[in-house]
C-alpha cells in the first residue's frame, strides 16, 4: 500500500496523535491524584482545626526545603545528559549516586541528634519515632526521584501515572486510617504522610530493582562532573525557588499565627490542584522539548504549544474562581476565609506551567546559573510584600506576596530565555496574566456584581485569545482533511 503525502512541512497526523497520547498518559496519573487530594483534602480539614493544620504544614514544608538540597542540582542534569548518553543504567546509577550518599548522611545525622531533630520538626523532643521515619523518607525520596524520571524520560506515560496514583492513594488510606482510628490532631498527617510515601516508595523499589544491580558499575569522573557542573547552578536557583516558595508561611510563622497558616496550607493544597495539572505538562513536555530540540524544530511549534498552555490555564483559573466559594463546602466552615485567597495562590502553578514553555533557551543553552538570577528577582520583591502585608492582612497579604513574586518569576525566565536562541512573541503572554492578578484582586475585595465581572473577563480573554483557539482549530482540521486524502489516494 502507498500514500502520497498531502504535504510534508505540516504535522504527520501519526505523530499528533502520539503527542496527544502521551499527554493524556502523563495526565492520567495527575488527575486522578487531584481527584484523590480533594477527598483527602476535606477529610483532614473537616477533622482537624486551622491551627493544628498549621503545626502539621510546618513539617511538610521542612521536607520539601530538605529535599531542595538533596540532589544538588544533578536530578536536572540526570534529564538533560539522558539522550546524550547510549547506557542508560550507567548514567541512572552515577547521577543517583552522590544524592543517595548525601542522604544517608543526612539520616546518620538525625540518629545522632534525634532530640534536637525532634524538636525542630514537631516542637517537642518526644516525638523520636516520627523523626527516625522522617530520616528513611529522605533516603526512598531520592530513589524514587530518579525512578521518576527515568520513566518520565522513556515517555512511559501510562507506567509513570500509575505509580504517582500509587503514591496517592497509599497516603490517601493511611489518612483514613489515623483520622478514624487513631487520633486527629497535626500528627495524623505526618504519619500518613510519612507512612504512606514509604509504602509507595519500597514498591518501587522492589519493581525496578535492576536498576540498583551494581555488578557493572564504574563510577564516570568525567559524567559525574558534567552533571555536578550543570547541576550546582540549578541548587542554588532552586533554593532560592524553595525559599520563594516557603517565604509565605515562614512570614506567616513569625507575623501572624497558626490559624492564618492553617488557611493558606489548605488553600494552598486546592491551588495544588493545578499543580498537579502542571506535573502532568512538564512531566510531558521536558522530555518532548529536548527531543523536539534535538531534531531542531521550528520555533513556531514551541510558541504553539506556549499559546495553547496559556489558554487552557488562563480558563481553568477563570473556573476555579468562578466556583471558589465551593472551596469553603469542600474544606469546612472553620476554613470559609479561603474564599479570598484562592485566586492569588491559583496563580502560582498557572505562571509556573506557562513559564516552562517560555524559558527554554535557559536550559538548551546550559546557561543554567541564570535561573539564580530568575530566582533572585522572584524573591526579593516576595520578602518585601510579605514584610509589608503579613502583620496586617494575614493569610491574603502572603498570597498577593506569592502572586505577585511569580509574575517577577515569569518575566525574568522568559527574558534570559530570549536572550539565548529561544526567542517568540509573549506579549499577549503579559496582557494574559495581568488580567489574572487583577480579577484576582477583584475577588479577594469586591462584594457586589462579581459575577458580571468574572463573566465580562471570561469574554476578554477568549477575545484576546481568539487567534489561538482559530490555530488549534485550524490544525485540527488540516489533519482532518490530510487523513481523508491518504484514505482517497492510497493505493
């Protein structure tokens, strides 16, 4: 059989429907995750009051900050070297190596300080178990990165979903199982939490326990200080990012008190939501950029994909809010102030998931010491908003300090991106996302006709828009048309 291609510069309709496959196979895993976050989300609010809410996100934040430093930038590096370098098992094993000893180093530290620990984590030197449990999460935490990304980087979209439900769900029953069963103060969550990503983490350890076969290992000075090299850069900016990320709750902990914490974690973890949505993207995309990158793409095909991002979150932000006071039915009355910060911490996955569309040419081009300046330009205004609008406005002047830093976040990562080879028009990018902060603002402070006002920036932005929606449409219907003429040509 022969086909005659209709025309050999537009998009095989073979390959759009594989670039459509692994985006779904990546998201399957993400949204059934959000789904199982918003039954666990309400299960611990309804049970457990805003100020031990508080206490409990307080040690999940310590997690994530220890975890920042854990793989030296070299989990970035590990993604970047993947299709450079023909033995796979060779390039998991040297990049996994020195994350895993720093690990272990890290834990043999918390058994010789298990008191101090415990105090730093839970405010009491009694809870020693809970702490030694935080000291082996940090260890499966890095085998389960590399994992991770291992299949994220073969495209095994449907395996990696599966085993970010796993994950999900393990935490999802060992929360039933302390909140029903055992107690329901702030330790609730750390165990399950705890508990339930240890679970999750030995499976896959057990599953894809060839990877850890030693037998032919050589350490690779030469790989090992490549990775070091590109990955020491990416530490620093993402501690910044971590400290960007963490800088509300810390203003929250020393300007305000439990309570405000415990409304913005649990807003925060709706907002998470789109976190997940932006997993699933980046998941996908990281991989399929490089590869894209690799073949030397045309640009148009990146700022397409940008364009459609930004429509589709700009949308999904635009729905949240429109139904943002279901927020307080889904966490409990205690948790009804949620309503005005949802927007604002909205923002933070939406900008960060458009973001990772225009900030490629930091990354293709190795430049990666200018995410530190990306992450300096994020953070300074994030500290001087939190210091001015903390003690007065409480969980709301942490969010408009989170909004406003990843606005700051956005613009500087598209700009260095442009300034190395990575370079599309991103004004309605701009006009896109100022809208954002505004009906934001809107929301947190307007009381009456809100509804009229919402709808009227729904139109403004499909208007704005417009020319996206007509390519998206347009490409659809060349493929269309394109499958007809094989089916009427083929011989």
């Amino acid at each position: 059989m022969i086909f005659f291609e209709v025309n050999d510069r537009s998009i095989s309709i073979d390959k759009m429907n594989n670039f459509i496959k692994k985006l779904v196979g990546f998201s399957v895993g993400p949204v059934i995750g959000a789904m199982i976050t918003f039954i666990t989300i309400p299960l611990t609010t309804h049970f457990i009051n805003p100020s031990e809410y508080g206490k409990a996100s307080i040690f999940l934040l310590l997690q994530t900050i220890v975890g920042t430093f854990l793989y030296l930038g070299v989990d970035q590096a590990y993604t970047r070297e993947y299709h450079s370098i023909q033995n796979k098992k060779h390039l998991f094993q040297n990049a996994i190596l020195i994350p895993l000893m720093l690990a272990f180093l890290i834990f043999i530290v918390i058994l010789l300080f298990l008191s101090d620990i415990s105090l730093l984590l839970f405010g009491d030197e009694k809870f020693k178990i809970a702490t030694i449990l935080f000291g082996i999460m940090i260890i499966v935490m890095v085998v389960e990165r590399f994992i991770l990304l291992s299949l994220r980087m073969q495209e095994k979209a449907l395996e990696y979903s599966l085993l970010t439900i796993l994950t999900k769900l393990s935490i999802l029953i060992f929360t039933l199982i302390f909140i029903f069963l055992l107690r329901r103060d702030f330790l609730a969550i750390v165990y399950s939490a705890i508990i339930g990503q240890l679970l999750a983490d030995l499976y896959l350890i057990i599953r894809y326990r060839t990877l850890f076969k030693y037998k032919e290992f050589s350490i690779n000075k030469k790989l090992l200080k490549r990775m070091v090299l590109f990955g020491l850069p990416i530490l620093i900016a993402t501690s910044i990012s971590s400290l960007l990320n963490s800088l509300d709750r810390l203003a929250l902990r020393a300007w305000s008190d439990f309570y405000e914490i415990g409304i913005f974690t649990a807003t925060l973890k709706i907002a998470g939501v789109l976190s997940i949505i932006q997993l699933s993207f980046t998941s996908f995309w990281t991989p399929t950029a490089y590869r894209w990158y690799d073949q030397k793409k045309d640009i148009k095909y990146f700022k397409l994909v940008s364009d459609g991002i930004l429509l589709c979150m700009s949308l999904i932000f635009m729905f949240i809010v429109g139904f943002k006071d279901l927020i307080v039915y889904i966490l409990s009355p205690e948790y009804s102030d949620a309503r005005y910060i949802v927007a604002f911490l909205c923002l933070q996955p939406i900008i960060y998931t458009v973001s990772e569309t225009t900030s490629l040419g930091i990354v293709f081009s190795r430049k990666t010491y200018l995410s530190i300046w990306v992450g300096v330009v994020a953070v300074v205004p994030n500290f001087i908003i939190n210091l001015l609008l903390v003690p007065k406005l409480g969980a709301l002047g942490a969010a408009i300090a989170t909004s406003v830093s990843y606005i700051c976040f956005f613009i500087a990562r598209t700009y260095f991106s442009s300034k190395n080879g990575m370079s599309f028009s991103v004004v309605n990018h701009y006009i896109v996302l100022t809208i954002l902060f505004f009906t934001a603002i809107a929301n947190a402070y307007l009381q009456s006709y809100l509804t009229l006002t919402n709808s009227l920036i729904f139109v403004i932005l499909i208007i704005l828009q417009a020319s996206t929606i007509k390519k998206i449409f347009d490409l659809y219907k060349s493929e269309k048309f394109k499958v007809k003429n094989k089916e009427k040509i083929s011989v």
